[in-house]
C-alpha cells in the first residue's frame, strides 16, 4: 500500500492518495483546493472556481461526479460554446481534465477507471 501524501493547508496537514484525491472528503476546503493548485502550477481564476463548485454541488445533489459532456452542456450554456467546450475546459485543467484535476481540486474522490 502506497502511504498517503499530504498538502499543508493553514499550517496542517491534510492527507490525500499519491495523485492529490483527499482521502476523506470532510477535510475539503477552499483553501485545500488553493494549496493543492499552486502545488499543481494552477493560478485559480474565478472560471475555475465556477467549475470546483458546480463539480461539489453536482456531487451533492447526484451521488456520483459529472460526465465531462454534462459539464461542456453546462458551461457552454453560461459562457457559450468557445469558453465551455471541452477544449476550453481541459485548457482550464491541464492536468487531466475537469474530471481529473478538477474532481481532485473539488475535493472529489477518485472516478473508477482511474489508475
């Protein structure tokens, strides 16, 4: 078994798998998906933000995380087909995608299929 990795957010550690995934979905925070882009080389902009709390309230409500087309339906409808595509948004997410990075920054466990 791997052991766990952590990221620091505000001065504690907070224990997630060797990808970033948080390993209990009650530690989540803003400012755990802060640390864990700038770990991540990601500036957040308020487009990621809408993303990180669309990816959270989809879980919510459905128990499972959004398809990527339920997310490029989604954003292409509030910022139209160039700025909500699925080019557009995994130029947002570069590592892996809304469905990787973005579950990872939401604070999302790991999707099956996943390695």
């Amino acid at each position: 078994m791997v052991p766990p990795r952590f990221v620091q957010v505000g001065g504690h550690a907070v224990a997630t798998d060797s990808e970033g995934y948080l390993l209990d979905r009650a530690q989540w925070s803003e400012a755990f998906a802060q640390a864990l882009a700038s770990e991540e080389g990601l500036g957040l902009t308020p487009a990621h933000w809408e993303v990180i709390r669309f990816l959270r309230a989809y879980y919510d409500e459905h128990g499972v995380q959004p398809q990527v087309r339920v997310m490029i339906r989604q954003f292409t409808e509030i910022w139209g087909p160039g700025r909500g595509s699925n080019h557009a948004l995994h130029a947002l997410f570069p590592a892996g995608g809304p469905q990787k990075q973005g579950n990872r920054l939401a604070g999302l466990l790991r999707t099956k299929g996943e390695h």
